[in-house]
C-alpha cells in the first residue's frame, strides 16, 4: 500500500484539480480523497500534481525493421520519461504488422523489453497496400485494438467499404487518415503565401476536408467505429461536428505538435518541423485548441515518429516527415496550460481519459479500481530542450533548444514505480 499524500489531484473524468491524497494497493487505486489521509507508507507530492498516466494514441516503434531508430525498449524508457503509461502502436513499421504471426513478435518484444504498457494496432490491408484488407477477425483475437492503414490512405473505396463493413461486424476500430492522396502527394507544406515564397510543394487544406467526407459517408454507409488520426485545419471541423450531432459513432485527434506550433515554425526550411500533415496557419492551430476545449477533438497524442539523421539532413520537400514526442507531449501540452487555452482536466481528459475509453481500457481515470498508472509532475519547471538528453534513438524533436515548462517527477506502472526524475 502506498498513499501519495499534498497531491494537486488532476481527475480528467470528474473535471476536476485540487488538493488531496490517493491511495494504491499493488497494481490498482483502492480511493482518494481531500480530507486527512489514511496512516500507512506514504509519498509526500509537495504539491505537485499527480495524474491518471498519459495513453498516447499513435506510437511509432521502428521494430520490426528499422531498430535503429527506435525499439520498444528505448521507446519504453522515453515513454516512462514523458508521463506516457500505455502506448498504442502504429503498424506502419518497415514490415507492416499485418498478420497474426508478426503481431505477437512486437507483442512478445514489448512485454520484454519495454517498462510501459503497450497495445497494438494492426494494419487495415495487407502490406498498407489498399488491395486486400487483413484477417480483422484473427488479429482482433490476436489482441489488436484498432485498425489502421495510417497515412497509405486506401485509395479504392470499395476496397474501404469492404474492410469497414468487415470492422463492423466485428466491432473492430478503424483509424483513418483524411487526406484526399491525390492532392496531397508529394507535399511538404500546407498551400499559402508562405509556402509560395518558400518554393515548397504544398497542398490545399481542403484535402483534408475531402478525405473527411469521404470517410464519413462510408461511416454513415456501414456504422463502423471510427476514430480521425490527425484533424489540423478549420474547414474539416464543421463536417466533423455534423457527424457527431447524428449520432456516428466518430471520434477524432489532434498532434500536440499541431496544438503549439504553425507553418512559420519551418523558418528557413527546419526539417525537424517537417511533419505529416504540414504544420497548418496559426487561425488553423487555434481552432484546433478550441476543438479540444469544446471536445469536439477528442483525443491528443504525440504521433511519435522516429527518423535518423540522415533522413531529416536532406533539402526540405526531400527530408522524412515526421518529429519523436513520447518525452515532449506534456511540456509541451502546457504550453497551452500556461497560455489559459486549456485546463489541466482538459488536457488529461484529451491526452489519458478519452483515448483510453474510446479503445475500452481502464485507465486514464482516477477511480476506485483503475490501474494505478499515474504520473507526478510539476507543471511549472523550467527548462531548455536539449534533443540530445532525449532517451529516445532518434533525436528528431522540433522543440531542440526552446524554453519549455513541465518536468515529469515520476511514472507508475501498475503501482510500481518506472521512472524518477
């Protein structure tokens, strides 16, 4: 029994942040409250907050593949250091995880090797292909949560339509990507004056829209469960809104990285800030913060996406899209708490409460009987990135020497402790 006592309580499921204690018996919460807390081996918080542990929709671990940039143990260590308790996965991994047999190697890989707990998602169709779409009934059995093509939109709709009738029927999750892939091939800007200036190949943000649509009227078609990976721009969001009024069992996400910066944040062509989608207009940004205000956006995450040096050393439209954020999510999430965009209830409620249920875990909560995941830190720390420290393989952080607030003090796993800061 441990009883972490002068807590700054964030609870994302009652809405609330205030002062009490917590008490956990082995691997669950047994209760909490505000008054004088119960004798027994306690952990003094000093007043600093305490948190169900984040659960971050859309990891990228480069195993099997690409180790190099990232495996489950380094990624693991990175998660611990973040605040992130549960991982999910993204198959998009060099040798997509697309069939039973390369499921349970990252599964047996990451009980292993990581110190967090991690979920996996499997690929929608073989290969990422867009042709022929996976067993979604074995590896649902096998232990996958979702599916997902992730950014190789599928292409034929009647391919699509097939897979989510299928997802259906099993009451499977399918994530998409709403992008239009025509239009939005080959870009590495979002379309405007200053990609222009910039010479860079860009796309129009009502590609997103278009891809929007087209999901929702197979959504509307076959009533599969489906969660947006990324909304970044204003025009997808009324469409989103729609679909929810009506009753379609739809959720969407946003990156942090898209909450906290925009496309000037590219300044002379900073691969690092190269991510996919490209970095929207600030109205854009400050959409998406109001959309997880309102709780339209559902859900943040850090899209996690690990790239070595020499890929992102290249001539902008040519470098790897992608940034690492397992360590950055929630510095720079209160980026957004210190700006009075967000609460911190509202930013767990995005970033642990929400993601969790909408993928039938039980964590994320701070309730009698949860899991006693839970992350400590102090929302006010100062400090100065520096990409190195990073635990992390890949060092590929747009934040590389800017001013951030929010160290994480500690990480529980099940009740047990996986990180000290």
């Amino acid at each position: 029994m441990t009883i972490f006592t002068n807590a700054r309580l964030i609870d994302p499921e009652a809405m609330t942040d205030e002062t009490g204690w917590l008490r956990i018996e082995g691997p669950t919460i047994a209760e909490h409250g505000t008054g004088m807390p119960p004798m027994g081996e306690s952990i003094d918080c000093s007043g600093l907050c305490l948190a169900p542990g984040i659960v971050d929709l859309g990891v990228k671990v480069s195993e099997p593949g690409e180790r190099h940039k990232e495996s489950f143990a380094s990624a693991g260590r990175a998660a611990a250091a973040g605040g992130v308790t549960t991982m999910i996965t993204r198959p998009d991994t060099l040798n997509a995880i697309d069939s039973p047999e390369v499921l349970e190697f990252v599964q047996r890989r990451a009980a292993t090797d990581a110190v967090v707990k991690v979920k996996h998602m499997s690929a929608l169709t073989k290969g990422r292909e867009g042709r022929e779409m996976v067993e979604i009934g074995f590896m649902r059995d096998a232990g996958a949560v979702a599916f997902t093509d992730c950014d190789h939109v599928v292409e034929d709709t009647k391919v699509l339509q097939r897979a989510l009738t299928y997802a259906k029927s099993t009451g499977a999750l399918v994530i998409g990507h709403p992008q239009e892939p025509g239009l939005s091939k080959g870009a590495s800007a979002t379309s405007g004056k200053f990609a222009a200036l910039r010479g860079l190949p860009s796309v129009s943000s009502m590609a997103e829209r278009m891809g929007l649509d087209r999901d929702l009227a197979l959504i509307e078609m076959t009533g599969v469960s489906y969660h947006f990976d990324q909304i970044t721009t204003t025009r997808a969001l009324p469409a989103l809104e729609r679909a929810k009024q009506n009753g379609f069992d739809v959720t969407a996400g946003v990156s942090i990285h898209h909450l906290t910066l925009n496309e000037l944040d590219v300044g002379n062509y900073r691969t690092f800030f190269k991510v996919k989608p490209p970095l929207r207009s600030e109205d854009d940004r400050l959409a998406m913060v109001e959309a997880v205000a309102s709780g339209l956006i559902d859900v943040i995450s850090s899209m996690h996406t690990p790239q070595d040096e020499e890929s992102k050393r290249l001539p902008f439209e040519e470098a790897a899209s992608g940034a690492v954020a397992l360590e950055t999510l929630l510095p720079a999430a209160m980026r957004l708490y210190h700006a009075g965009q967000l609460t911190l209830p509202e930013l767990f409620r995005a970033m642990a409460f929400n993601p969790a249920k909408r993928l039938g875990l039980e964590s994320g909560r701070l309730v009698e009987g949860a899991p006693a995941d839970l992350v400590l830190f102090d929302p006010d720390a100062p400090f100065v990135l520096d990409r190195f420290t990073l635990r992390s393989k890949s060092k590929n952080t747009p934040f590389d020497g800017a001013k951030m607030q929010g160290k994480v003090k500690g990480t529980w796993v099940d009740g047990l402790r996986v990180y000290e800061g």
